[in-house]
C-alpha cells in the first residue's frame, strides 16, 4: 500500500500501512532524520514535527490519520545557509549539549512564537521590550511553581 504526504511544501508518496508511526517513514523512507525516536511513548518530544502548524509526536501519529495534513520537520524550517530564526537562536546561545532533544524544543517553540500573542497591544510610550521581558520573567517564574 501507499500514503501520499504532504511534507515540507512537497506531496510525497511512500510505500506504508496507514498505521505506521509518521516518525518512521519520515526517518526510513524520506530521510528526514531530524525527529529522533526518544520514548516511543509521546513523553520526550524527540520525535516533534507541526502538523498544520501544530506540535505533535511524530512516534505515536499515523500517517493515516494525516489527511491532506501539512507536516513541517526542522528540514522544513531553514536550511544551513539561511537557518529558520529559532535555529540561528539556539545555534548563537549554544542552546544544545548533546543535541538529541533540540528538534522537539526547537519544533515545539515555533507554534508558541507564531502565535504573537501581544501582536494586537500597542505601546504608546515604546517599552515593547522591557514588557517582552517581564513576560518572560513571568513565565520563568510560573514554571518554577
């Protein structure tokens, strides 16, 4: 049997059973070796690609019950050239020590960061960053609790 997908802008087909693991044909049949098998459980995120946008755990989604789904991997979101901002990001602040879950972070963080929350806030007085700050000092705060 064959699944058609769409992944990283182009329809790919694939040789598969509509219940195998999306994280195994990406990996095996694609070649897209960004998604790392971690748990097999949906628990580390190792294995997180957006579908439509959103973060899922590629280990535990069939490709079945994609549809006519989009799938982004981190291939799909810059290249070494020209790296998606998050990549540059985590490259210039060292963000990774062995690297085996920076896919899931990075994967997992876009969503967050387009959804530009605050998008619709003006301030008058220009103190965008020091509000951006006090958000994140927030939320550093809120997941010590």
């Amino acid at each position: 049997m064959t699944v058609s997908l769409k992944v990283n802008g182009t329809v790919r087909t694939v040789p598969a059973e509509p219940d195998t693991p999306l994280l195994y044909v990406l990996r095996n049949d694609l070649e897209l070796n960004g998604a790392k098998f971690g748990c097999g459980l949906a628990q580390c995120g190792a294995c997180t690609v957006l579908v439509d946008g959103s973060p899922v755990r590629s280990c535990v989604t069939t490709v079945g019950s994609l549809g006519a789904s989009e799938v982004t991997t981190i291939e799909g979101l810059g290249t070494i050239a020209t790296p998606h901002p998050l990549q540059r990001a985590f490259m210039e602040e060292q963000a990774a020590q062995c690297g085996y879950c920076i896919n899931g972070m990075i994967m997992t963080a876009k969503p967050l960061l387009d959804r530009t929350a605050l998008a619709g806030n003006l301030c008058r007085c220009g103190t965008h960053g020091r509000i951006i700050r006090a958000v994140l000092r927030a939320a550093e705060e809120m997941k010590r609790n």
